[in-house]
C-alpha cells in the first residue's frame, strides 16, 4: 500500500492560523491536479483529511488524479460530508428512527445515548406550511395558526429531538425554505472545527434530505440529496460510499438579453442536460460568462440539478462568491478565509479556466428565450410563444383536441366582460361558475393557481423584483387577476418581505391577490391546499384540463393539486401575467392581457420591467436585512418556545397518529440473519418508464376513501383534520398505506385504471395495492415490483423505499434507476435489479400474473448478476438481471439488511 501524503500545512489570515491539508503538497506526490476539476479537488482533499488506510486509502486519491487520464474512474471511495441538511418531512422520519435506535440500543443492553450524531446536523422545519387561505392580509397568520394546530404532536418531537441529541439544531416553522435559509446562512463556503488545539479548514460540503441540497452549488458548496436513511448513516460518522463520477462541464459564455430571466436560462440549461444525460454524475460550470452572472442566478441553475439528472451542478468560488457572502452578513474574517483559502487550494475560478472533464457542453446565453416548462416534467422546456400550441397537445392525448377551438381568438368585438378580454377558449365541457359575485366560465386551459413559491426562484431578488415591477405596472394599467385564480407569494426566507417593502412591491403584489401566504415549501411540493369549491366543483363536473402556473421546481402528475392535470414552472413575473390573463392558451407573446381603463389592449410587453429597473430594485437589498432576519434564528415565536420537552434521552411514544414507533428493528439481534433466495413471488404493480418517487412515495393530500383514510378514520381522525401525507411521515401505518397510492400511477396490470390499484393473484381481484399487500404478507409470499427506464427520479424520499420494504416487496427489476432512490431501496434491505440489455416487461410480455424467483442473493458482489426465472401458465425462462448494488459498502448494508442496522451494529461493536 502507497504512503499517504503528508500535507498539513498552516495559514496565516489577519493574525489567525489555520491549518489545512494542502491540494499543491498532494501533488507533489500524487501528480499534477492543476486541470482537475474543481469538484473533485473538493473530494481530493476530503480524502486527504480523513485519510486512516480504512475507509480511505492512498489508492484512492491516486484514483481521483488519475481519473484526468480518461476523465471517468471505477473506483469507490468514502466521502465525509462536513455537515448534514434536513426538511422537516424528510427530517422527522430521520429523527423518528434515530430515537427508534435509541430504543433498540436500550434493548441490547447498551448505551442509548452512543446514538447521537457526530456531523452537525441542522433540520429546518418548512414543508409543512399550507396554503389554506390566501389573497388577504391575514392569510399568513391563518396558515401560520393552523400549521401550529396540525402539526403540534411533530413540533413536540422535533423539541425533543433537539434538546436529546447532541449536534442537531432546528430552525422553527415560519422562518424559510432550507435551501434559502442554507444558502443566506448556514453555508460556510469554508468549514473550520478545533482539532487538537488548531482551527482546521476544509471547504465547506454536505448531504441533505432534499434533493434541491444542491442549491447550495451555487456558492462554491459542494452538497447534494440522499435519502434520510443515508443522511442518518452520515451524521453517525459513516462515509458516504460512492464511484468517483464523471463530471461534465458546461461552458457559460455571453450575457442574458434584456426580458430573459434567471427561470428562462435554468429552463434551457435543464433541457440541454436532460438531452445530454447526466445521471449520477457531476456538472461544474465554467467559462467567463461566469463573470456576469449574479449569485441568486448560479444558486437557481444549480436548485435544479435534479431536474437535469446530475448528482450535483457546482459553481467554483470566485469574486462573486465573496460579494454574496458580504451581502448576507457573514463574517469579515469568514470572507477573507473563504479567498484565501480557495486561492490556496486552487479551487478559486481564475479566468480562462478550462478543466479537463468527461464531456462538455456549451451555451452562449444570448441565446436563451423566455420559456416555460411542462406539463408534467421540468426538463420539457416550452418558449412562451409556443404555450398553446403546447396545451393543445395535451388535448389531442387526452382525446379533446377535435372541440378545442382556435387558441388565443379574440371575441369578434374584442370588449370587456367581467374578467378581462372575452377568448373563445369554450368547450363543451366548459363550466358555469358563479363565484364571489361574478359569474363567468372556466374553460380548458384555465389557470386555476398561480404560485410564487419554492426555493428555486424566491431566493432570487431579480425574478422577485421582477415580479412585483410587473405587478405595480399592471395595476397602473387598471389589469386584475381573474376571479378562478388561487394566488399565493410563500418567499424562501424574510428577506425577501424585506426587499419588497423596501422597494415598495409588497402592496403590488397584494394588490393582485399574490399575499404573503407563509415562509415554507407550499405549492411546489404538493402543499397547495384546497381550491375554492365553486372551482373544484367545476372542475370535477367537466373533467376540465386546468392549470397552474408556478415558480417551482417540480411539476410531477398529482403533485400540485390532484384536480389540476396540467403544471407549468415559470419565472415569478410570468406567474404574476398568467395570473392576469387566466389561460394558458393565451399567447402572451401577441395576446392583451386584458385593456386597460380606456378599453385599450394591454399587452405584456407594455408591462414587463426593464433590466435597469430591476437592478434598481434590487440594489435595496442590503446587508442588515439579513443580520436581523437571521440574528435569532432558532428561537421561534412565542408558540414555539413555549411548547413542552421530555426530558427523557430515549423517546417515551406517546399514542398519536404522527409520530410512531417504527418496526425496522423488531426481533433484529447482533448478528444479521442470512440472505435467502426469493422463491415463488407475485408482481405486486408492474410500472411503466418515469416513474418517480412522487408517484411511489405517499405526499399531498389524503383521499378519505383511501388506505390510510381509512385507518385514521378508525382512530378517531376526522377528513378535516387528515393534514397531508408529509406531515404524517413519522407514522409507518400512515405510510406504508399511501405508497404506491398516488393518483396518477398507472399499474400496467390493470388495463386503462389509473391510481393505487392493482389486481390481486391468484384470486383476480382489483384492489389498493395496500390491501393486496397485506394479502400477501398473510400467505407467506414475497413480493417484487417491476418497472421501466429510469424508475425513482425525482425526490430524495425515503418512504419510497421504507414504505415498499414494509409492504414486502424484496426485490425491484427495471430498464433503468435513478441514483438516489436505487441506493435508498438498498439502505432499506431492498435489492434492486436491472433487466439485461435489451429485455423488459414488454420484451417478456410480462402480465403480472407471473411467478418471480431469484436465486443468487445469497452470494451478490457489487454490479454481479442475478438470475430472475420467471413462471407462468406456459412454463419458465429466465434473465441474468444485473444487480444494481454497485459498492462494497452498499453490499454490507444489504447484509444487514438495511443501512441503519449496519451503522446500529457498528456503534455498538457487532459489526
């Protein structure tokens, strides 16, 4: 075995000494890094600091310089995040079964207190606000006030969470986004910890539990999504086990042109790395386009990294890096750290930087067109000039094409009505409305909601200027939103309140109906709350194809609402125009958005701000905004403080319907039991190309008539007060009721039905794939799910993982996974297969009424093979499936039959 490199070396910034693991020392040893990219100079040097010829070997940081000789690398290495991020729907199942250990431990007659994280850990609770009321001045206190209700039995846990282990801080409800309050706070761009008496520096990295961590790329941090139970593992001190990636590069050049927004390029960037193909693998962005790009812009592009597929899309640190930090009230001393140790280390971004990398792209940003995205998947880039023609696509697959008639036709007098400028957008399933005194009709195509929400824009000063420029505009112009519209503003964190009213945008935005609603994830996630039941009702009586329009990042089938079948991401200002016009059919680039006090038609280029007003706007942004947002960030209101905390190092489960004691470790020993052979399985759903965690994961609302509204009705839960599936996340009966229940999955054993059905073998019967499973589970029989290309996109949820190993299934086979979700199925004891090249369902003609056996599992190696045989009524045959366990550590995970037994053991000695 090679020596590993001695590289400490000491840095000495305004009368402070730090010491680092010198990059250019390394290379003395190891070989020339200077072309290296940045991102895997980050990894580089995270080797070198946790260097023990264990977990990390001189072999491989060889691996990482040498990976420059064909810019790709087999090799496994052991990465050692500096911290962890959590969300509050991802973090209290994470919380739920560190207390779960807590427990187990007690049992085996150890020290419950040895399970405690090692990794600062920070949970930023902001997914459980609802839009339950909006468009006036009290909504936000409204929502505030009943999120508070709902959600006390979880804020109780999180408080005891809080004060029980050691290194875990929460930030209260009502404060941000985690990705905001991460990029304006909490990221350090350069991490320090005392170690033996010196103040040691390293760059600043971590995992999350959301897969937009990756926003945090965009200040020169290097984070990304796994699920929480490898979240868990790496706040207990285990490495990250991952394959050195290719990381792609993507040539920035040139300067947006006046009207194209930060939204416009992250769309475009999106679509050209989804053509590309960039799963599982890195993308640094480089060139000097870099120059001129904000901040808030590289931090958008980078938010959507699971939208183009990549692990992570980085920005290396430069002077525009050290200005936002400035801007956002981090430390002098922290500012002069951050260049002199990334100047140190060679992770500042010089001009001309050309790295050598896998592959590369390039876009000259003069080149970027106002766009959107949709219906249903981010990378789907739409130009806003082709938006109707986009929808009436979406008719012709629903077989409604033939009575749409001609898209963005003006009434032949071109007048007033009630709402604006009378379209003939009318179908024969256009609806009568009254509503609020009005009485008009809602038509396909019909903007049901319009959202200011999610991470990706509202960290942005310029889209959100922009958004309240056009909305002062449009009311100098006499324009209002129409009446059908649910309107929301929920910023990533407080600042951005600050920054409107400065600029004297916030009674604009309000003026519209765009009222603050809460500081949280609201619509992109799903939690969109109900639409006015005039407009449900309408909806559902015709079968309309409506829309939203959001400044999100996620527009999965049944994501936003369930009633709404078509989803378009937008930049903020057009949420605002879409809002106005009340129609994706309009073409904003040559429509009115309705006529101004004079009966003139206005249209939306009479009304979009200039980039010299927004940059005016947005100089009001300033520095103490941010020290008094964040000068007392894990206090919370006076509800917060005052809710109760057990004293009690091991939780005492109380009986509720959020939190539960989870059975992941009942009957499990210091040893792990052995690996047996799935013989005689039935298809539990056999699933189609795309499927996401949204569609196997439970999230949004829950149906009374389903499962899991079911079982809380039987324990005295009435529907009001079912809250959504995320805020339940804590309970596995809740859980493993809703996964595989969303309704739009489409189960290919069930011809034509759409929703959590399935039919049940042998007996035939069409039922929820809940019940069927069950039904299994009480004869004894295993189960597998099959499935199509890329299964698992999407979120890093772990219920899509947890809830199909307690539903029984052992085994998933597929075309294709996604990255986070396949290393989640293993982390819960759930082997994923890839089908051979070349063989799928359909090349199988797989009905779902076969048998499945799989024998070989008893002797896996990483990226080995399996045989699937496969039984039905004709006979046999069989495939050699590729196991999809690719390293030695997910290979030991699986043995223990999951990541958390492994790490439980391992803390205790039997491992």
């Amino acid at each position: 075995m090679s020596k590993i490199p001695e590289t400490l070396q000491s840095l000495d910034i305004d009368s402070h000494t730090y010491h680092y693991h010198s990059l250019p020392l390394a290379a003395d040893t190891l070989g020339n890094i200077d072309r290296l990219p940045k991102t895997l100079k980050i990894l580089l040097e995270n080797q070198l600091r946790n260097a023990d010829d264990e977990s990390v070997s001189s072999e491989d940081m060889q691996a990482l310089v040498d990976w420059q000789q064909e810019g790709k690398s087999s090799r496994e290495i052991g990465y050692r995040p500096a911290r962890v991020l959590m969300q509050d729907f991802t973090g209290v199942p994470g919380v739920v079964d560190l207390a779960s250990m807590r427990a187990a431990v007690e049992k085996l007659g150890e020290d419950p207190a040895c399970i405690n994280p090692l990794s600062p850990v920070d949970l930023v609770i902001d997914h459980s606000v609802m839009v339950d009321k909006f468009g006036n001045p009290a909504a936000f206190q409204d929502n505030v006030d009943i999120e508070m209700q709902r959600n006390r039995e979880r804020y109780e846990f999180l408080r005891w969470g809080q004060k029980a282990f050691d290194n875990f801080s929460v930030v209260p409800p009502g404060t941000g986004i985690c990705h905001q309050v991460n990029l304006e706070y909490l990221g350090k761009t350069v991490w320090t910890k005392e170690e033996n008496g010196a103040t040691l520096a390293y760059p600043d990295t971590l995992v999350g539990t959301d897969s937009h961590t990756t926003m945090i790329n965009g200040l020169g941090v290097l984070g990304w999504g796994v699920g929480g139970i490898e979240a868990e593992a790496a706040m207990l001190g285990q490495p990250v086990s991952m394959l050195i990636p290719e990381v792609i590069g993507f040539k920035l050049t040139g300067k947006l042109r006046e009207g194209i927004t930060a939204t416009d390029l992250v769309l475009t960037v999106t679509e050209m790395l989804r053509k590309k193909g960039v799963v599982g693998k890195f993308v640094e962005f480089y060139g000097d386009g870099l120059k001129d790009l904000p901040l808030a812009d590289r931090a958008t592009i980078a938010n959507m990294a699971p939208e183009y597929g990549a692990t992570c899309g980085f920005f290396p640190v430069d002077d525009e890096t050290l200005n936002y930090l400035r801007l956002t009230g981090r430390e002098d001393a922290q500012v002069a750290l951050v260049e002199a140790y990334s100047k140190a280390q060679g992770l500042w971004r010089e001009p001309g930087d050309e790295p050598i990398f896998t592959d590369t792209l390039h876009l000259d940003m003069t080149e970027v067109e106002a766009s959107l995205a949709g219906p249903k998947r981010p990378q789907d880039r739409v130009e806003l000039k082709n938006m109707p023609a986009a929808f009436a696509k979406v008719m012709e697959d629903d077989g409604k094409a033939e009575e749409l008639q001609t898209v963005g036709k003006l009434a032949s007098e071109g007048g007033q009505t009630a709402v604006g400028v009378d379209r003939s957008y009318e179908h024969s399933d256009s609806q009568a409305v009254s509503f609020k005194g009005q009485d008009f009709k809602l038509d396909p195509g019909a903007v049901v909601i319009a959202a200011i929400t999610s991470c990706t824009n509202t960290s942005n000063p310029s889209v959100m200027m922009a958004a309240g420029l056009l909305a002062r505009k449009a009311l100098e112009k006499g324009l209002v939103t129409q009446p059908w519209v649910k309107t929301s503003l929920a910023p990533g964190s407080k600042v951005v309140t600050d920054y409107l009213e400065a600029a004297n945008l916030s009674d604009d935005l309000n003026a519209l109906g765009f009222n603050l609603v809460g500081y949280g994830c609201t619509t992109c996630i799903g939690n969109s709350g109900p639409l006015p039941e005039e407009i449900e009702k309408a909806v559902s009586d015709g079968d309309l194809t409506v829309a939203s329009v959001l400044s999100g990042n996620r527009n999965f089938e049944g994501r936003v609402h369930p009633l709404v079948k078509t989803n378009w991401l937008a930049s903020p200002p057009l949420v605002v125009a879409y809002a106005l016009a009340g129609n994706v059919q309009c073409d904003l680039t040559q429509d009115p958005l309705g006529t101004d006090k004079q009966g003139n038609p206005v249209y939306l280029k009479d009304i979009w701000p200039s980039q010299a007003e927004i940059a005016t706007a947005v100089e009001k942004v300033n520095t103490a905004m941010f020290r008094k947002e964040y000068g007392a960030v894990f206090e919370g209101d006076d509800t917060w403080k005052a809710i109760k905390v057990s004293e009690s190092k091991v939780y005492q489960w109380p009986a509720s319907t959020y939190i539960q004691h989870p059975p992941f470790f009942e009957g499990m020993g210091r040893e792990p039991d052995a690996i047996e052979d799935v013989k005689d399985a039935r298809i539990l759903a056999m699933l189609g190309d795309s499927v996401t965690t949204d569609h196997i994961s439970p999230a949004g609302a829950i149906k009374p008539d389903s499962p899991a509204g079911r079982y809380l009705q039987e324990h005295g839960v009435e529907p009001v007060d079912f809250n959504s599936y995320g805020s339940r996340r804590g309970n596995h009966e809740v859980m493993m009721r809703g996964t595989f229940a969303n309704v739009r999955i489409k189960n290919e054993m069930l011809d034509g039905v759409v929703g959590g059905e399935t039919r049940h073998v042998p007996s035939g019967e069409q039922m929820a794939i809940y019940d069927a499973a069950m039904k299994y589970q009480e004869a004894g029989t295993p189960l597998v799910v099959i499935a199509g290309k890329e299964y698992g996109t999407g979120s890093s949820r772990d219920w899509a993982a947890k809830g199909t190993r307690l539903l029984g299934v052992r085994a998933v086979i597929a075309e294709s996974f996604e990255r986070i979700h396949r290393s989640n199925l293993i982390g819960m004891g759930v082997v994923p297969l890839q089908f051979p090249e070349g063989e799928s369902r359909e090349t199988l003609s797989l009905t779902g009424d076969e048998e499945v056996s799989i024998a070989g599992l008893s002797d896996l190696s990483p990226g080995g093979s399996v045989k699937v045989i496969i039984k039905n009524a004709e006979g046999e045959r069989s495939v050699d499936a590729k196991c999809r366990i690719d390293t030695l550590n997910e290979l030991a995970y699986y043995r223990h039959g999951g990541i958390l037994h492994y790490v439980l053991r391992k803390m205790i000695g039997a491992a």
